[in-house]
C-alpha cells in the first residue's frame, strides 16, 4: 500500500548557500518524525508470530477474545455439584473431572461430585465445596445455607467471544502471551520491526587501536546498532563510508533499509555531502536542522516508498540528540509503539544554563525526586551521557532550581545508582 507522506516542515535542499539555516522548533521536530512513521507504518502488514515468540513485540490489532471466558459453566470448587433443595442423593460411582465432556443433567435432588475446573452438568443449581458437605449413604447433607450458582463461574463471566480484552500497541508480556493462550490464540499480529541500515560517513574513523595522526576511534558505529535494537529495530547493518559522495549515494538508493541512519556530514563542511546527496536522491527533507542543542544539524528526509533517512550529526552526544529527537519517535511509530514514555518529568535540583533560543538536551541522573545534570555533556563528550538515566529536556533560556523538566530515558535500565561512587566529577 503506499503511504502518504506528511508535508515537509522545512525547505527542501537548495537554501542552504543563499538563505539563513530555518531550523525546526525542537517539539514539532519530534511531531513530524511520528508523524512520517505513523504515515510509513499505515502501509506495514502485521506479521504473525506464534505466542512462544511474541514477547517483547506490541500488539498490531486489538486482542478480541476468540472465545467466551469461561468457555462453558465450570466449577469453582471442588465438591458436589447439586440440582434443587437438599438432601440430594449422590449419583454412585462417577464425579466430574477437568478435562471431561458434560455429563448428563442432574435431576432435581440429584448431586455429583465435581472438580474445579470441570463443566457444571445442565441443570445444576450450585457447587457445595467438599469441606461443607456431609455424606449419609447415599444422601448429600449441605453443612451451611446453599446460595443459588454459588461456586459457579458461568460461561462469559470473563468476556465474550468479540469482547476486546487489550488495544493494539499494548506491549506483549508474559501475562498478555497468557491472556491470549487463555482467550484461544496460537500467534499474536505484531508490526513488522523497522528495518535499519547505519551509514557511518568520515575518513578520521578508526575502528581499532588508539588515535593517532588526526584520526580518531569511531564511537558512534558500535553505539547506534544496539542502541537502535533497544529501539524495536532490526538492524541490517552497519556500514563504514568515508567522506566518498558517490558512495553515500549508492548506499542510500540501494539501501533495503526502511530507515537509513547516517552519521557526520549533516553541517557545512567540505566533504559534508548529505544535502548534496539527498538533492540528487530525489529526497523531500522533512526536517532540515532543529533548534535543539547540541545536535542543532540533524535533519529527517523522506527517500520515497515509506522509507526515511535520519542524518545524525558526527558529533557524538549530537548524535545521540539526534537519535533521541528524530530517530526514536519515527521507530516507535513506525513499529506501532509509544516513544520511552519512561518515569516522567521532575524538577531538576540545580539551575541549568539554557540556549538563547533553542532547547537544550542535558544528559541527566535521577537523584531521589530530582534531576541532577551532569557534567561531560559537550556536543563532543560520551562521558557524561554514558552514566545518565536520560536528557532532560531544558526549554530555551534555562531552566530554574526546582523546575519541572521533560526526561527522555534510555531504553535500558536506569543507571543512577552506579552514580554516586564517581558522583563527584559527573554532577
Ligand atoms: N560552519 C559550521 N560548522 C559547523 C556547524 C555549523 O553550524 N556551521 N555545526 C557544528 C555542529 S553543531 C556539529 S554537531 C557538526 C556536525 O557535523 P557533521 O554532522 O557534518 O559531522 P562531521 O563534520 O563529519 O563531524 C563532526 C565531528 O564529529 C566527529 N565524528 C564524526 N563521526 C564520528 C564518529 N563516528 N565517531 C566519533 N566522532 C565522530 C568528527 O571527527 C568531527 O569532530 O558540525 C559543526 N560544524
Ligand atoms: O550538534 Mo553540534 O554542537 O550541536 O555538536
């Protein structure tokens, strides 16, 4: 099905020489990249996987029960089932089992014992647990006052077949694999995962051994794969490209990817080809730089069919801004989810100096009920990021001792407790 794309948000490419940069405000920007995945997803067919296999995937349509719940009239105790007033005389030699058929209907004064689980026979009237019962011969004396259906689940009690039990996007746990086993299914409609292929752009990189000689280790190539996986994308993989245009593009037309990931390249340099290459890929830039600090380069293009290329900047908590701003809300929506809702604002303990003009994402810890910023958080800087729980989400001018402040956590256990032994050169 082909999806419809969303309007672009800022200028395609051609402005960049001759008109001042138009940067996308930092919330819309994450609005227009849910928005391109929802747009991307809508043509996505759900795929079925069976339960033992659904863990972790959400829900692509509701889960409607295929059956009622109970399936049929079931004892809720074991004991007796009974028809009319006491004493009843107990049907010799045969009892209700779980797992067995219905047995004939029960007469009136007529009893028979029953297991939890098994199928009331038609025309019982209650269940009298063993422990309040007393046999006589062959007569059934009930120890208390019998309450009409007592001890009955009736069929339906639950749901009905059709009742919608979870909405789609729930996230499959083991209680939902349960619930759906329970409700009569054998796979689950889960969205397909993205598909995700990382460019890696710059001659500098080096993927062993120590700097040397202008180059430097590339950070962001073992980072982005798992950190794109912890995403709900399936990685394709990762390719180092150098600062070679023709390259670039070949990788980004051919690429089999629904979401192409670049690095580097996104800013104004020599041999930063991305605009160049996108122009000529026919490419509608969604998003075309984001009032967002550091990370402010980042851009979101449409390449047509459903599929997108999100162009982290080189630097390395850029890019990290980058995959936080555009890259997790396409994912989410794309692959049916919510982006990392994760535990909510907080007021931050400490003033934190903001950017004129442009919010600014702060690697943070959680410290009791207060945000505690870090530091390390250059553009440049793993450091501070690395021992986070998440950027906080500091609003143009700054933020205040006390204020409230948006998180964005990492998709991984929070890491604040580790905090404290090296506190003292982090915050
Ligand atoms: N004239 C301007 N120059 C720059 C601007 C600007 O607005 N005007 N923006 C600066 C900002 S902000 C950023 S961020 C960078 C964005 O640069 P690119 O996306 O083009 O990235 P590169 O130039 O390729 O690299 C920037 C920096 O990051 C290092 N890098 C790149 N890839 C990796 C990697 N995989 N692992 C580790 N480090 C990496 C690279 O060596 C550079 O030091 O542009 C500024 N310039
Ligand atoms: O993205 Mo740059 O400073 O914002 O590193």
């Amino acid at each position: 099905m082909k999806s419809k794309e969303p309007a672009p948000v800022a200028p395609a490419t051609g402005h960049r020489a001759e008109q001042p940069h138009r940067a996308t405000a930092w919330p819309e920007a994450r609005a227009a990249a849910a928005r391109a995945g929802t747009a991307a997803g809508a043509g996505r067919e759900p795929r079925r996987l069976p339960l033992g296999q659904a863990l972790g995937h959400v829900l692509a349509e509701p889960l409607r029960a295929l059956t009622d719940l109970p399936s049929f009239d079931t004892s809720a105790m074991d004991g007796w089932a009974v028809a009319g007033q006491g004493p009843w005389t107990v049907r010799a030699d045969t009892s209700v089992l779980a797992g067995h058929a219905p047995t004939a209907a029960l007469t009136d004064g007529e009893a028979i014992r029953i297991a939890t689980g098994a199928p009331v026979p038609p025309g019982t009237t209650a269940v009298i647990r063993t422990e309040h019962s007393r046999t006589e011969g062959p007569l059934l004396h009930a120890l208390r006052d019998v309450v009409s259906r007592q001890d009955i689940r009736p069929r339906g009690q639950e749901c009905r077949s059709g009742d919608e039990l979870l909405p789609a996007g729930t996230a499959v746990t083991p209680v939902v694999l349960g619930l759906a086993a329970a409700a009569g299914y054998d796979e689950l409609p889960v969205p397909p995962r993205p598909r995700v292929e990382v460019l890696v752009l710059g001659d500098e990189l080096l993927t062993a051994g120590l700097p040397h000689a202008g180059l430097i280790r590339d950070a962001l190539g073992p980072m982005l794969g798992p950190w794109l996986e912890a995403l709900g994308a399936e990685v394709l993989g990762t390719r180092r490209i150098g600062d070679d245009a023709e390259e670039l593009y070949a990788a980004v037309t051919g690429s089999a990817a629904d979401v192409v990931v670049t690095t580097g390249g996104t800013a104004a340099g020599p041999v930063d080809h991305l605009h160049r290459v996108l122009d000529k890929a026919g490419a509608t830039l969604l998003v075309d730089g984001v009032k967002v600090r550091p990370g402010h380069p980042m851009l979101l293009a449409s390449l047509g069919g459903g599929r997108h290329l999100v162009g982290l900047p080189g630097n390395p908590l850029a890019a990290v801004s980058g995959l936080l701003t555009l890259a997790e809300p396409l994912l989410a929506a794309l692959a049916g989810t919510s982006p990392t809702g994760g535990r909510g604002p907080a007021p931050v303990l400490d003033e934190v100096h903001g950017h004129p003009h442009d919010t600014r994402l702060v690697p943070v810890v959680r410290r009791g009920d207060h945000l505690v910023a870090l530091h390390y958080n250059g553009p440049a800087m793993l450091r501070g990021i690395a021992v986070a729980d998440g950027m906080a989400v500091v609003p143009p001018g700054g933020a205040r001792s006390g204020q409230e402040l948006d998180v964005l956590d990492l998709p991984w256990p929070p890491t604040s407790g580790a905090v404290p032994a090296q506190g003292a050169c982090f915050t």
